[in-house]
C-alpha cells in the first residue's frame, strides 16, 4: 500500500482524506503533555485546513506534506511543518529536512519538484530523480577481553562517554569502515568483530547508525587518542561501566570522584549496546 501512495500523486492524494496529520514547526515536531509523557496529535485533514486558515495559511499548504507510513487499516500518516518558508516543500522530521536542504537540481541548478508523497524530488528540465539520502554511521564499542573503550568528543555534553563513531566512506564495506574508524580514533587494531543491532538517527542528517561489538588482541591495547577527533578515550572496567549506566544525564551532581562519566541515554542504540557488553561480561564471569 505503502508503495502505491509513493508511485500514484493521485492514490496519495486521496489517502490525505482519510489520513492523519503530524504537525512540526521549523522541523520541530508538535507534542503535547499528558501524564508526564509527551504524545504527538493527529489531526485529520478537516482539522489541518481549520488550523491553517486560523494561521491565516493557505490550505495549498497540505502539498507540502509528506508521507511518513500507514496502519495495518491503510490509514496513511504524514507529517507537516507549518513553520519553514512557504516555498519550500517539506517532510517526520529527517524526510522533512531531507526536503527542506534539497530544493534545486545539482545538474541543471532548476528547481526540483516533490511528489505527492515526498519519497522522490524530480528536476522538470531533466527527470533527473532524487530520493532521501541516508548516511550509514557505525558504532563500535572496542573491548579486551575484560576493559572496554569509551571516548568523548568536545562537542558532547560535559561529562558524556560513548562507544567509538563514524561515518563510511564510499566504497567501505561495514567491517572495513569499523576497522579504519578504530585505528583512525585510537590507533588500535580490530582483531573481530559482531553486529549488534541498529537504529535510525536524524541528527544532524539522516543516519543509519549500525552497532557492534569489536576485540583487539589483549597485548595490542595502547590508545593513541588522535587530538582532531577526539578529547579523551580510555579503557573502563565492568564495574565501571555498570554504574555509569545506573547514572542519570547530565543533571545529576557526581558525588564521587573517582566515576565522574556518564553514558548516553537510553534511546541511544550507544546506550543499547554498551549494556549488552556489560551483561556478556555478567554471564562470562558467572561460574558455570
Ligand atoms: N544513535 C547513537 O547511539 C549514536 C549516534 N552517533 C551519530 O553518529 C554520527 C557519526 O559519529 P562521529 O563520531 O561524529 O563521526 P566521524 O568520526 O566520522 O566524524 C564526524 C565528521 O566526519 C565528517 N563527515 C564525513 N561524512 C559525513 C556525513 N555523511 N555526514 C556528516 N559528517 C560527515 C564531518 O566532518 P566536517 O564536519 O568537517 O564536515 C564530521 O564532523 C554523529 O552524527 C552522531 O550523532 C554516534 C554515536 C552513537
Ligand atoms: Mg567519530
């Protein structure tokens, strides 16, 4: 069904009738409080046209929306920013940014133009077609058999550690990029490694974050933090790390000196990952 909407302008069109509205503003989404959590509001299209006449918007606006999925029902979902430039088309929040940055041809420098449901964007002049781009990312958290490897960026919040990062360069292979990634970041070398799940990332552009796990020999473990990339990476012990994982954010004052780090939030496949080592590691030394 989903496929239908993305081919058919005219399908897609339809399915905005009986389909429902996710509303975002300058690419942040709209969400509501009730009972401590935050739930996004739908809105069908009779209530989208109200709140964009009450906006003083122009109900043409509902083009701009892009498709984000459908119900096992075919009840299709899209989502809208009212808050960018009115000229521009959009898309939930990565698609919509996706739109809001790819507006012209790279070829002919005209104007390209979105489909009904925004999984394409067709340059009129050339039929050349452009489809949302993702960046494949891997994540790898190194261990030596008992220690593993933590590193910070300057960039992160005060505090934070997280597994090793980067982006695949084209032509790489997963296992290739993982393995330039750590020698690139900490000058160590991959001996194996093991895909551990992956996650969708939409900062600070579309992501494929792929995790794993990767060893380096136990003699071969001196870290050469290369400065540009990084500020500080260090091995950390179990315990360590199984208490930064009981730690909360940034808000929470350390008390104690000796474990003053904190680890990515629970949303993070980061976070995913180093807990699956820290529980691996649980096991491993439990006796048999
Ligand atoms: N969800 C999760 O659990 C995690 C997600 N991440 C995400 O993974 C991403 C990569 O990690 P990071 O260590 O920064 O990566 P890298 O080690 O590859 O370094 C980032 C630098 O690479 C350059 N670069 C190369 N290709 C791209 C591209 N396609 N898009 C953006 N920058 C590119 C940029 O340089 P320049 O700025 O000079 O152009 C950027 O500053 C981050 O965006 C981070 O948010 C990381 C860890 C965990
Ligand atoms: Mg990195």
């Amino acid at each position: 069904y989903l496929f239908e909407l993305k081919e058919d302008d005219d399908a897609c069109k339809k399915a905005q009738q009986t389909g429902a509205f996710y509303l975002f503003h300058s690419l942040a989404p709209l969400l509501q409080t009730s009972a401590h959590r935050y739930l996004a509001p739908r809105h069908s299209l009779l209530e989208l046209k109200g709140l964009l006449g009450k906006f003083g918007q122009d109900a043409q606006r509902i083009e701009e929306s892009v498709l984000i999925g459908c119900s096992e029902q075919h009840e299709a979902w899209f989502a809208l920013d009212l808050g960018l430039d009115s000229s521009s088309s959009i898309s939930a929040q990565a698609l919509l940014h996706w739109h809001h940055t790819h507006q012209f041809c790279s070829r002919s420098g005209q104007p390209t133009k979105k489909n009904m449901a925004g999984s394409k964007r067709v340059c009129p002049s050339n039929n050349i077609i452009y489809y949302p781009q993702v960046a494949p990312v891997v994540i790898t958290l190194v261990s030596d058999g008992t220690r593993c490897l933590l590193a910070r960026q300057s960039s992160f919040p005060k505090g934070m550690y997280s597994a090793l990062a980067g982006f695949c360069d084209i032509g790489e292979s997963l296992e290739e990029t993982v393995r330039r990634e750590v020698a690139e970041e900490v000058g160590l070398e991959v001996q194996s490694l093991q895909y551990s799940a992956s996650q969708h990332w939409p900062f600070p552009n579309s992501s494929l974050v792929i995790a794993c796990h990767a060893t380096v020999k136990p003699g071969q473990t001196e870290i050469h933090v290369n400065l540009r990339e990084l500020e500080a990476a260090a091995w950390f012990s179990h315990d360590e790390v199984a208490t930064a994982l009981r730690r909360k954010g940034p808000n929470v004052q350390q008390q104690n000196e000796t474990f003053p780090f904190w680890l990515p939030p629970k949303v993070t496949v980061a976070h995913q990952l180093i807990k699956e080592w820290v529980e691996k590691q649980t096991c491993s030394s439990l006796p048999a």
